[in-house]
C-alpha cells in the first residue's frame, strides 16, 4: 500500500459531502480539474493521483487493482472518512468496482462513468500484456499519441482542439514504469457485475454517447445489474466525457448527488 498524492477543492465544513473521484488511464487527478470546480460548489471534492501517477509514488506490489482500492481505502482512513460518494472514470471506475467488491460499506452512493463491469477478453488481455512490454521498450510517449482517438469522442478530436491538446499533455506525462504497471494490473481483473448487483446503494452510471473504449452498452449492462443503478449519457462526448463536456457531466453528478439529499 502506498500514500496517495491528492487534490481537494470544496469544504467539507460547509456542510459539502465528501466525494471521492478516480481518474482513467494513463492521465492523473488533473483531468478532474472543471469537476473540482463544478462539483466543489456542492461537495469536498477529493481527487487521488492513482499509484504511479501524477504525484503518487509506483511502489513495489505486484500489478493488481486490488491494491489501487487498498490505496484508497487508506486515504480515506488518513482523511478519517467514514463514507464517501465514490466516483471513477474508466480505469477508476475498475478501481470503484474492486474498493466495493472489498469494503463495501465505505462508500454510501457510486459514480460509474466510461466504465465497464466485465473483464477483459483473451484477446484484450493480450493487447495489454503487449502494450506493458513495448512500454517498457520504447517508453510511453507514443502511446499517448496512438491512445487518443480512442481517449475522446470524434467531436471533441474535430472541435475542441484545446481539449485534445491538454489530454495529450496529461497523457504524454504519465511515467512508463506506471503505464506498464496499470496495462498488467487491468489486465488482470475480473467480472464485476456479482459486485454491482450486490450493492445495495444508488449507482449513476455516466457515459459519453461517442466513448468507443466503454460504449453506451457497456453502461447499459451495468445499469442493467444494478439494483439501484441510473444512465446518464453525455451527447457529443467520448470516452473521457467528464473532461469532454464538463458542464453536462457536472450537471448530471449534481442531479443525482441533490436526489440523495431528499
Ligand atoms: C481508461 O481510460 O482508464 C482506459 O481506457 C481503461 C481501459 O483501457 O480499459
């Protein structure tokens, strides 16, 4: 287990809830920068460098996601929070999936956003062990390059030229030895949908309606577990919806947030 690097906005004495947000890969808690805004209106928005990222240290475990949720799950025993609404995008939405499958009762509501429940295919698993060892080979700047057509959504690639232009800089930044380590811990993980249809607490599902990576009927089947699950789909928007149109995203996570108060 290792300590967190993270960033806050909002305040809790306020009376804002804790939210707790992970990132996707291979970016860092950066690419939360409109939702700390957005959100910390409303909430104490927390926001981890997952391990290996941004200002968070790699470590010597083994690649695994279970220890991406035990960094977490350590953070907020350092934060001394009890409960949190949990939140994750993509890789972080894996990292939410493996926290609840092992301490469930630390979180009191999900955001489950460009996510998918089910593990990877042979097939897929085997483009990321490759992927690990190129890495490792050649370093992580190509992959930035090569990742991000599939990272936004095709109007965001035509259009928001600034958009594209920060997520290739984010993604350009994480370090090779993290990309290799989260390729073989991703790989590894399992199904999640006994999890999801365990869970007892609301669940909003977000996705972008252009996210090729985890598309719209990735969410559905995870809505489709839940219990308690919602969609929300963000128009116009790719994979890293939340970045791509923070407004809609915020909007949507400030609905569902408002309706646990009632
Ligand atoms: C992410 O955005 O976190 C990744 O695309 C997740 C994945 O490769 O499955």
């Amino acid at each position: 287990m290792i300590s967190l690097a993270h960033r806050e906005s909002g305040s809790h004495s306020s009376g804002g809830r804790p939210l707790v947000l992970l990132h996707a890969f291979p970016l860092s808690s950066a690419m939360w920068l409109e939702q700390r805004e957005i959100l910390g209106r409303s909430c104490r928005v927390i926001t981890p460098d997952q391990r290996g990222f941004g200002g968070s240290p790699l470590g010597e475990d083994p690649p695994s996601l279970a220890e991406c949720a035990d960094d977490v799950l350590a953070l907020l025993d350092r934060l001394e929070l009890e409960t949190v609404v949990l939140g994750g995008l993509s890789m972080g939405g894996y990292v939410v999936m493996e926290l609840l499958r092992r301490a469930p009762e630390r979180v009191s509501a999900l955001i489950l956003a460009d996510t998918k429940a089910a593990a990877d295919s042979p097939e897929a698993r085997d483009v990321r062990l490759r992927t690990a060892e190129s890495v490792e080979q050649e370093g992580a700047a190509q992959l930035a390059e090569q990742m991000l057509p599939a990272l936004l959504g095709r109007t965001t690639m035509e259009r928001r030229i600034a958009v594209a232009g920060r997520v290739r800089g984010l993604a350009a930044a994480a370090p090779a030895a993290a990309v290799a380590w989260a390729c073989r811990a991703m790989a590894e993980r399992p199904s999640s949908f006994d999890v999801l249809s365990a869970t007892s607490v609301p669940v909003l599902v977000v996705v972008g309606d252009q996210d090729t990576l985890s598309p719209v009927d990735e969410a559905q089947a995870m809505v489709d577990a839940l219990p308690h699950g919602r969609l929300a789909v963000v128009p116009e928007a790719g994979h890293l919806s939340a970045v791509e149109d923070p407004e809609v995203f915020g909007a949507a996570v400030t609905a569902f947030l408002d309706e646990l108060e009632r």
